[in-house]
C-alpha cells in the first residue's frame, strides 16, 4: 500500500502453491495393519530424534546384571559366575518388564501436547497409535534384550540351549512385553501427568519383579510368599527363559506364558480402548 | 438455503461441576469464516472438540456436514481437519516426517505421501524448515505448520482453535492471509478467538459466547448495530476539567458520559449523531478544549461489553499458573 520499508515485508502468501495443495485428491483409506506399522515408523522416527531415550533399555540392563552378579552372587550362589547362568535370563526379563513402562510415559506426554487430539480425530482404524507405539516399543525391548545378553555372554554366561534356545525365548519375552504394555496404556489414559504415571508404574513394577524367582529361588521364603510368587506371571515367564536359554523345552510353562499374555491383552485393551475413545 | 456446514441444537457437555457448554445452538452455512468469539473457559474449545468428534456430547445434536458426530463419527472424521490450540504436531519430528506421517495415515503412497508434503510446506512457506525438528520452530512457523498438517487431505470444512493465540502480528496476519486463501478456495472455515479484531476481520459471522451460551449471533455489522449507533470519544487539554465535560456531554447527549482509562479521556454511547456536533459546541462554549475527537462504530469490545457485562479479553492472571 504505502512506502513503509521500515521493517522487511512478511514472505508473502504464495496464493498458487496454496491453490494447488487445497485442489488435493483424496486417496482410498489404508487398512488397519498400515496406520499401525506407520505409527509404528513415527515411534523410530523418535527413536532417531531423541536417542536419549534409550537410556533406560541401555544403562539399567547394565547396571542391573553387573550389580547383582557382583554384589550378590557369591552370597547367594556360592561364586559370580555360578549366579550368573542363573541370573541372566531373569534380568533379561525385569529389564523388558521395566523398560515396557515407557510405553505409558510416551503416550501420557503425547496427549499433554496435544498431538494425540490429532491423532484421534483422523479417520484411521482407532487403536492403531496405541498399536503402532507398542509395535515401535518392540524394537526398544530388542535392543535392551541384545544388551543383556550380549553383556552375559562377555561376563560368562553360557546358555546350554544355544542361539535357538536365547532367540526363542527373546521372542517369547517380546510377546509378553507387547501384552504387558496395555496395562500401562490403560494408566497414562487415567493419570494425568508422565511423572506419575512413572510413579505408579514403579509401585506395580518392583513388587513384579522382585517377588519373583528372578533373583532367587523362592524356596528360602516363607510359604505363604511362595504362594505369591508362584501365581506371579513373571515367575513363569522367568521360568520359560531360564528353560529355554538353558537347553529345555518347559511346555506347561509355556503354555501359562500364553495365557497370561492373552489375559492381560484382553483385560487391559479393551479398557484401554474405551478410555481411549472417551479421553476428554 | 441448502444444508448447513454445521448445525447444532442444544448441545451440552459438563466436566463435573462445571458446565462448560450448557445448550449451543448453531447454524453454520458452507463456505466463508463462522468466528465463534469468547473469553477463556467461555466453551469455545469443548465446542469445537464436540465437533471434531472428540468428546461425546452430554446432551443435544450435532451435525457436521450432515453427519451426525456421535453416530457417524467416521464419516465427520474424513471430512474435516482440525487444528487445535496446542501443539497438534509431533514436536520432536521434523515438519516433512509430520506431513509425511499423515499423509501415509490418511492413504498416500510413500511417494505420493512426500510431494504432497513439499507441496504443503512450500505453499505454508516452510520449504526451508522442512528438515528441522518441529520443537525448534518459532511460534508462527508452529501454527503455519499445524494448519498445513490439516489440509494433508483437503477438508470440507475446518477448525481452527484460537490460530494466532500467542502470534506476534506479522504472523497473526500471515495466519489470516491463509485462512482468506482457504476459503476463496471454498473451504468452510470455523474459528474460534478471544480476540474481537480477528473476529471482526475474518468471518462472516459471529456467534458470541459465553458462559457455554450463545449470547448474541450476526455479522459484525448486525451485533455492532445491535448496540448503538456507535460512541463519542474526546480527549481534553485539561485532565481537571473531566469532571465538568461529563457533565456538558451527558446534557447534551441525553446519555451518560464515561471516563476512559486516559485520565484526559471520556467517552460516551449515542443513540443520536446529530447531537455530536452540538455537544462539541457546547464543550466550547463552556471554555473546556478538546485536543482530540473521535465518532466510531461501536468495537466489538463495547459488543461484548454491553452483552455480557464483562470485558471480552481476560487479564493474564488466569495463566499465571
């Protein structure tokens, strides 16, 4: 309008480009198993962008195995290395189950920021961020599980059941760990803040882990202690991967794993998923 | 008239206690700006999150689109784009892995998917930014971004919620350049601001609520008429003689006059401009200077004033927290 050249002018519109991308087509809309997968590839992505967060499928598996071989082992097996076949495959599994409580930090930011409010109001197939975080989780629990064992296999451990033997039971873990994920979906969607559904998931998680044969043999605890950790899943899935690391195929076990896995996606998914839809 | 973009009845939602949207009534045509204008906490958002289909309403109808938003949710879903007042991008990705994201979750192909990308950020002019993280971008590139993120699939109709709360006024305006461009393309656009000047500038027609009511609703035009003629404003030389200028105007006036914030300044609400003149004369004739006058259409400040008997544009106090 008027020579005012004071400041620089503002980019201006450019109308064309803006015609043509409103002229947009509309393709057919993708099935279920893509939007999940692609959800899934925004959960690398972060992965990519902020591999600060991998610290805790790094560094607490680390911690955890050399602290208990070297603080506990000789007192409670006789020598290191003697614990250390028998402690392994258990900090495989306490390193998946705590590094699933990420899940629910995740996705409790997301929807602090709002971007899950965009999420939901596309029109996708509706779990599919739920399942595409858990599907990007699976890598995190990969990488954590390679760590452990690779960290084992440098200390001493010597799994009897061979590569076959540690790949199936990491698959097995992986499973349950997907499973398990939708107990902490099901939270974020009922606290408010990541810090406590951080806090909350810590209080479910110790009690998990520890009253369990993942570091002992329960036989030392009192009966009715032993009644617990026996109905405890993770006693079974520590059970299955000791089992499997170390050359037998505990088949009941397994079959208990299965289950429990089942359970859990079928109490807790649908939970979630009506949580989910009602979200405020 | 043909169907409407929007048409609610009645609608209802309560969080608690609170009702934050206690029976909105609306009716929205196809094409051109609806401004939906409140203060904080007046509904606007739980409004808008309704029609999104987002929150299930308590109580009343919505359709969007002819879409029923509870029973067809899908259906409203696939037609419209919603750009929230927060971040409704993945700050930690970059601007294309957004674009792109949606566009593969909205049926792209990967190729496909990445020109419509570049060609959304060129037209949003962040073909620069495009590999940078989202959370490094300034305030206006953010909601630049959040808007193209919409339009990933071109909508029926869209919703912007309080797009240039925050925006410094060359972005605030750039923001405006594109929802005009939008709607010459035939986009239906739903706003909601706090902001009376944006509302006065962009849509067509304005609803005004309140409270989770619709208080008053019209063109700019038909709600400022709604309140008067418009208002005398006049500046004196002499602060001290504010008192006796009140006076003179309301004499002549036959309506109240009122100080302004401006310790010099009044103002006052005619119903009658013939009478303008004479009150200036008269302010004269009593040896009182004026160093400034001024006849306006009522703003929509006093609109809003009048309506609701407080001050649409909140102090800050509220986000202290």
């Amino acid at each position: 309008m008027n020579a005012t050249t004071a400041e620089p002018a503002s980019a201006p519109v450019p109308e064309d480009a803006l015609r043509r991308v409103l002229a947009g087509e509309r393709p057919a809309r993708p099935g279920p198993l893509l939007t999940s997968l692609t959800f899934g590839w925004r959960a690398l992505l972060k992965i990519k962008h902020v591999p600060e967060q991998l610290v805790d499928v790094t560094m607490f598996p680390i911690m955890f195995t050399l602290m208990f071989t070297y603080l506990f082992g000789g007192a409670l097996a006789g020598s290191t290395q003697e614990y250390l076949q028998f402690l392994l495959p258990g900090i495989l599994v306490q390193a998946n189950v705590m590094i699933t409580m990420n899940t629910g930090i995740t996705l409790n930011t997301d929807i602090q920021k709002g971007v899950f409010d965009r999420f939901r109001s596309l029109p996708v197939w509706r779990p599919s961020p739920l399942v595409g975080a858990l599907l990007g989780d699976l890598v995190r629990y990969s990488i954590g599980s390679a760590i452990v064992i690779m960290l084992g296999l440098v200390l001493g451990f010597r799994p009897e059941g061979g590569a076959v033997g540690v790949v199936l039971s990491v698959v097995l873990l992986l499973v349950f760990s997907f499973c398990l994920s939708w107990l902490w979906t099901m939270l974020s969607l009922i606290l408010r803040t990541p810090n406590s559904v951080a806090g909350v998931s810590l209080m479910v998680m110790f009690p998990l882990t520890f009253v369990s044969n993942i570091f002992v043999d329960p036989k030392t605890m009192p009966g009715w202690l032993q009644g617990v950790v026996e109905v405890n899943p993770i006693t079974h899935l520590a059970t299955v991967v000791r089992g499997l690391m170390h050359g037998s195929v505990p088949a009941g076990e397994i079959g208990w794993v299965l289950v429990s896995s089942a359970l859990l996606v079928a109490v807790f998914g649908p939970i979630t998923m009506v949580l989910y839809r009602n979200k405020k | 008239m043909g169907t409407f973009a929007i048409e609610t009845r009645g609608l209802k939602k309560s969080f608690g206690t609170t009702h934050a949207v206690a029976g909105v009534d609306l009716a929205v045509s196809v094409g051109g700006v609806y401004g939906v204008l409140g203060p904080n906490g007046a509904g606007k958002t739980t409004t808008i999150r309704m029609l999104a289909t987002l929150l299930r309403p308590d109580a009343g109808e919505a359709q969007v689109l002819g879409y029923d938003v509870v029973r067809d949710a899908r259906a409203v879903r696939s037609r419209v784009g919603l750009t929230g007042q927060f971040a409704s991008v993945d700050e930690d990705l970059t601007g294309v892995e957004n674009l792109l994201l949606l566009a593969r979750l909205l049926g792209y192909s990967r190729r496909r998917g990445r020109e419509r990308a570049t060609d959304l950020l060129d037209a949003f002019g962040l073909a620069e930014a495009a590999d940078r993280q989202v959370k490094k971008y300034s305030g206006g590139m953010r909601r630049r971004i959040d808007i193209a993120a919409s339009l990933v699939v071109t909508p029926e109709l869209i919703f912007l919620d309080e797009p240039t709360t925050g925006l410094d006024p060359r972005s605030r305006n750039q923001v405006w350049e594109f929802v005009r461009g939008m709607v010459a393309e035939g986009t239906t656009v739903l706003l909601t601001t706090q902001y009376l000047d944006e509302a006065d500038q962009l849509a067509d027609r304005i609803a005004v609520i309140d409270h989770g009511k619709v208080i008053a609703e019209g063109s700019s035009g038909q709600l400022k008429a709604s309140v008067g003629a418009g208002s005398l404003h006049v500046r004196l030389r002499a602060p001290e003689q504010r008192a006796e200028a009140e006076r003179v105007l309301a004499g002549v006036l036959e309506v109240p006059a009122e100080p302004s914030a401006d310790p010099a300044a009044l103002s006052a609400r005619i119903s009658d401009p013939e009478r303008v003149a004479r009150s200036l004369a008269e302010l004269s004739r009593s040896g009182i200077d004026v160093t400034e006058f001024a006849l306006g259409q009522p703003s929509l400040d006093e609109v809003f004033l009048t309506l609701t008997g407080h001050a649409a544009e909140e102090t800050p106090e509220e986000d202290a927290a």
